[in-house]
C-alpha cells in the first residue's frame, strides 16, 4: 500500500520553462514533506521542504507547493536547466514515527 | 555535504552466501537508516536505528538484519543472500529522527549483485 505516490515516472521539459513534479499522499496525518534530487550513481540529496502548516515554500528556482485538502504536493522548477536533469523523490513523514515514507520518484530530463 | 560513507560500494556474491554492508558516519546524528532502492518501487526502508543497539523494522525487512554498537557505525547483514535481494542500497542518517524540519542525509550507495 503505497501512501506517498509519484504516478508519473518521467517528464521532460525544455530548458528554461517550468517543471513541475507531484505528489501526492493519503495519509492527512503526514505534517512534514521532503523533495530530494538523485543523479545517477549517488546518494539522494536534499532539495527543499514544507511543513503541514504552510502552503507553499520557495527557495531560488524551486517553490514546493501544499494542498492539504487534496493531500497534493508539487515542486515547480522555474527556469529549469540541463542540470536538474535527475530522479526526484518526494516524501512523508508520519507523526509520532522516526520515519520517511518515500515515492517512487520521478525522472525528469530537461532538454537543452 | 554529510559525512558519511558505505562500504563496499560495489559487491558480487553467489546465492546462499552471508553479506554485511556497512555505513559509516562522522556526524554524531542518532538517527540512521538503511533503504533500498528498485525500479518501480523508489527507496524503501529497511531497518532504522534510533540510537546505539536500539534498531526497529522498516517496511521490507525480511531476509535483513541490523546491528549498530557504536554511534558511527551501522551494519547491514543479509544472513543468506538471494537473487530478490540484488539492489543499490543507501544508508542514510538524521539528527532529529524525521522530526519537524529534519532532514536525512544520504551515503553514495552499495550496489549488490546476487548471483
């Protein structure tokens, strides 16, 4: 039963428009989320995150965004580069739990 | 960027024979993890430690077990490999145990073929 949900397994945008990535999640108990950024042959990296009493958070090109009611996340990527080219994975943790529950991540390649 | 490693990075092994991967931190975190990561399925927790000899399962731990006698250290031991088990695996560690505006930090990966 998957409670965190990347139901697109990639996307490719044109460098210098918009990306935007989703999320979304079933369990409205969640108050913390994670993005992280993976390249091929390392370890996923921190990207951005957003508590359950905000709605959006920015920080330089990437804003995520927070929809409680539709338990919907998504990262928005503005201007997008070649370089953003990665796996995203976006993720949950429950309260009361030492854990992150992750997606099942997104490829997204930007076209230069 | 966090201080930690995993070793081997990369391993071969036959069916039935016994493996351990360790991870290794130098950040004093409490909190460390062990995930791996398949196509179709992202990064899926293992075993995670809450502090030295406390360990709890994660969502696949079947065939998997975990030791951590020291704060630094995390071992991940498959007790008899098998072919379902051929995987990149990542530790990961956090200072506030995925508490509000925590945030995990993950090793460069193992990856592990099991003939």
């Amino acid at each position: 039963d998957q409670q965190v949900k990347q139901n697109s397994p990639s996307l490719s945008v044109q460098e210098g428009r918009i990306s935007i990535l989703n999320c979304d999640y079933t369990n409205s108990m969640f108050d913390y989320f994670l993005w992280y950024k993976k390249y091929p042959a390392e370890g996923p990296t921190f990207l951005i995150s957003i508590s359950s009493i905000k709605d959006k958070n920015e920080d330089g090109r990437f804003t995520v965004f927070l929809n409680k009611s539709a338990k919907h996340l998504s990262l928005h990527i503005v201007p997008s580069q070649p370089g953003d080219s990665a796996v995203y994975f976006c993720a949950a943790t429950p309260p009361g739990t030492y854990k992150y529950i992750f997606g099942t991540g997104t490829r997204l390649k930007v076209l230069a | 960027d966090a201080g930690i490693t995993q070793s081997p990075r990369h391993k071969v092994t036959e069916t039935g024979t016994p493996v351990t991967l360790r991870c290794h931190q130098t950040e004093n975190h409490r909190y460390m993890y062990w995930y791996r990561q398949d196509p179709g399925h992202g990064l899926r927790l293992i075993h995670y430690s809450y502090g030295v000899k406390d360990t709890d399962k994660g969502e696949v731990s079947d065939g998997y077990s975990v030791s951590r006698s020291k704060t630094e250290d995390f071992l991940l031991t498959l007790e008899s490999a098998t072919s379902s088990q051929t995987s990149v695996y990542f530790c990961a560690i956090s200072d506030n145990g995925a508490g509000l505006e925590d945030t995990q930090y993950f090793g460069p990966g193992t990856r592990l073929t099991v003939l």
